[in-house]
C-alpha cells in the first residue's frame, strides 16, 4: 500500500503506513555559505546576499507551511466526515471513562501534562519540549521566543518519531481509544497517524480538555484543566481569555492576586531602570575622572 505522508511542522514530515512501522522523521537544514573574502565591501554584500536568500527561503516556506497545513485539514475533515474517527465532547468522554472503562490517551507535552490530567489516563506525548542544544534547535528556540513566546510561555516542541511505537507497546489495535490534547489539533495529527497504523475504533476530543469542565472529568493536578495549556508573562499576569473567564467565576479575590502580580512586574522594571541609569551616570564620571 502507498504510504501516505502528514506535514505535522516546518520542521517534520513524517511518512506512515499501515503495513509497517509508521512513523519516520525526516529532517532537512539548507545550510547557505557564501565565499569569504578579504575585501571589506566584497565581505558586506557576501553578508547582505545571504541575508537575502535566508529571507527568501523562510518566505517560500513559510508559505509551504500554510499550505501543508491546509492540506491536512482536509484530511482531518475526511477522517471525521468518513467516521473513520468519532468525535466526542469532553462530557462524553466522561462517560465514556467513568461508565464504561474507556481509554484515555493524553497526548499533550509535559508542560501541560504536568499541570493536569485524567484521572487513570495513559500519557503519550506526540510532541514534547525539545531538549537539544544543536544549532539549529537552538536558533528555532530564540525564534520561537522572540515571537512570542515569552509572552504565551509556549516552548519548542519536536515530534516524538518513537509516538506510534510506544502507543502500540500499549494498545492493541482494536482497543477503544479517546484521544485529546489541550486544544484538539495535535490529538487530530495523533489520530490520523493512529489511523494509519491500523487502529480502527478512535475517539477524539473536540475542543480538547481545555473545553472541558470541572465536573466533564476526574482531574487529578494542581491547576485547573482550562488552565494547563498558558504560560509566560500573560499567564503570569491573567490576561488570558481562560483566566478571564476563571475570575468571572472565582470574584475578586482571584483578581487581586494578579493585581498584584501586575504592580510587582511594574516596580521591578521602574527599579530597573532607574538602576540603569545610576550605573550609565556612574560609568560616565568614571570616564570624566
């Protein structure tokens, strides 16, 4: 049988059949080196042309990025359009845990693993933090940061090639499975990979557990599940929608806490930049001197 290929990222492509092992990672870095010379303005415009060509390339595949994604949506309809997987709310995954002993396959990173889970679920992360410190996973960390990250608090994630392997180690394949994430797209990638493989009676989440409440399911975890998926500066502060929605719910003694927050980041940078300051006038009179 052909093997049919999932764009999961700009930096995975993975290939699956059913009549094998179904996973494969494949990774590709266009590296772009120009001549040296000694010649000061030959080495500017070396610099400049692969400035350039970087730019080019991040654009066309950037745009690649948009379209492998919009391809594998219209997979993800198929799938559920055919029934190839059922879709469940989190109250019926509920039931479907507590009444009838159902399987749970968390497949969410330990970030928001950590926070909260399924009582009795099974956690396999398709994707994890990742923890190389190559050089090109560090320049995609400082990216992803850079663009946001130290706001939303998301880290790098790399996918786990090894996914479909421990699932099977798990599983067989004509176990029922409910498979969610946080917010219901990577459970989507993990079902379709699932499919794949064999694996017929799947179950996904809509919405993920952060469309869940409290009462849909048995949480174990120090945080709410609404809340496992935030992070960084705006989960620091509260300005998220779901901790908005969390202090409509709790009054203004959850506000204050956040409040509070606020006018300690404030004080901490007002600090900082008055010490600043001090030490640029410090410097100088030592020049003076």
């Amino acid at each position: 049988m052909e093997a049919t290929t999932l764009s999961i990222s700009p930096f995975i492509s993975t290939s699956c059949n059913p009549n094998n092992n179904p996973h494969c990672n494949n990774h590709r870095l266009h590296l772009f080196n120009s001549s040296s010379f000694n010649h000061k303005p030959l080495q500017f415009h070396s610099t400049y042309t692969r400035i350039v060509k970087a730019q080019a390339v991040d654009e066309d595949y950037e745009l690649k990025q948009v379209k492998d994604m919009a391809a594998a949506r219209k997979r993800w309809d198929a799938l559920i359009r055919e029934g190839k997987v059922n879709v469940l709310t989190p109250k019926e995954a509920g039931y479907a845990i507590q009444l009838f002993g159902k399987t749970l396959l968390d497949v969410r990173p330990s970030t928001e693993h950590e926070k909260a889970w399924v009582k009795g679920s099974t956690w396999i992360p398709i994707f994890d933090v990742d923890t190389q410190l190559d050089a090109g996973t560090l320049s995609r960390k400082v990216t992803s940061y850079m663009m946001g990250g130290w706001w939303s608090g998301v880290p790098t994630l790399s996918f786990d090639n090894q996914f479909i392997s421990k699932v099977i180690e798990k599983f067989q394949n004509d176990t029922d499975l409910i498979v969610a994430c946080q917010k219901g797209l990577r459970s989507l990638v993990a079902c379709e990979l699932l499919y794949n493989a064999g694996y017929r009676n799947l179950f996904w989440v809509q919405g993920g557990l952060e469309a869940a409440e409290e009462e849909d399911l048995e949480r174990e975890g120090s945080q709410p599940f609404k809340l496992a998926g935030i992070g960084g500066l705006s989960g620091f502060l509260g300005w998220t929608d779901q901790q908005r929605a969390q202090a409509a719910k709790e009054g203004w003694g959850y506000r204050l806490v956040f409040t509070a927050r606020l006018i300690g980041v404030v004080l901490a940078a007002d600090a900082l930049f008055l010490g600043v300051q001090q030490a640029a006038r410090y410097l100088q009179d030592i020049r003076a001197n």
